[in-house]
C-alpha cells in the first residue's frame, strides 16, 4: 500500500520550516460527497484489510512507531443532529485493535454569531 504523504526523520516541509523530529506516513481518506458523516469513510479504512492492520500493529507493538486513526469532523449546523457525534463500529474498532491504533478526533464548528463583531 502507497503513501499519500510521507517525510522522513530531519526533512522538511519548506526551506523556512523547522525540521521533522520524527518519519510520518500518511493515508488520506476523503469524504465520498458534501455533507457525508466520518462513519462513511468506513469502508475505506476496511478495505485496507486485515494484513494491512496486522503490519501496523506489529510496527506498532515494535515502539519504532505509533498508528492513529485522526478524524477530522466540520460542524456547520448546530441544530442538525446528524452533523455531530461520531460512531465507530465494532468492525472498525476492531481493526483499529489489530493495527495499535489510537483515535485522535478533531472536531471544529462553524457558525454565525448573533453578537456583532468589534472592529479595533
């Protein structure tokens, strides 16, 4: 399986950035449409398979690395109750268990507020 994104240990993003102090390897997957919740990026992470979870967990299990799964959540309506929360199934637990991973979830939430803005 490919990397979307990978750095290695010293390199750098740009000449003026600081260094990486550690190697990254990254797999990115999108939402297949607007408006679509973390749990359809599911099957996605799924169909890595199990071999794949198998050799994360023993990087993992190694101490050379660490796995994550980073979900990232964009909130736009406050009052719709399907845009918030995140659920996680026990299949996709379960791989998670296999590859070592831990989740790291970053939720964001945009909206308008009533109060006007003061300007300096």
């Amino acid at each position: 399986m490919c990397a979307d994104e990978s750095y290695a240990l010293g390199s750098r993003k740009h000449l003026q950035a600081r260094p990486y102090g550690h190697t990254g390897w990254k797999r990115h997957a999108m939402a297949p449409e607007p408006g679509a919740r973390p749990e359809d990026l599911e099957p996605i992470v799924l169909s890595w398979g199990e071999r794949f979870a198998r050799a994360l967990g023993a990087l993992a299990g190694s101490g050379d690395a660490e796995v994550s799964l980073v979900l990232v959540q964009s909130v736009e309506d406050l009052d719709d109750e399907m845009s918030k929360g995140i659920v996680l199934s026990a299949g996709l637990v379960a791989w998670l268990a296999t590859a070592r991973a831990y989740v790291d979830i970053d939720q964001y939430i945009f909206h308008e507020c009533d109060e006007p803005t003061t300007e300096m």
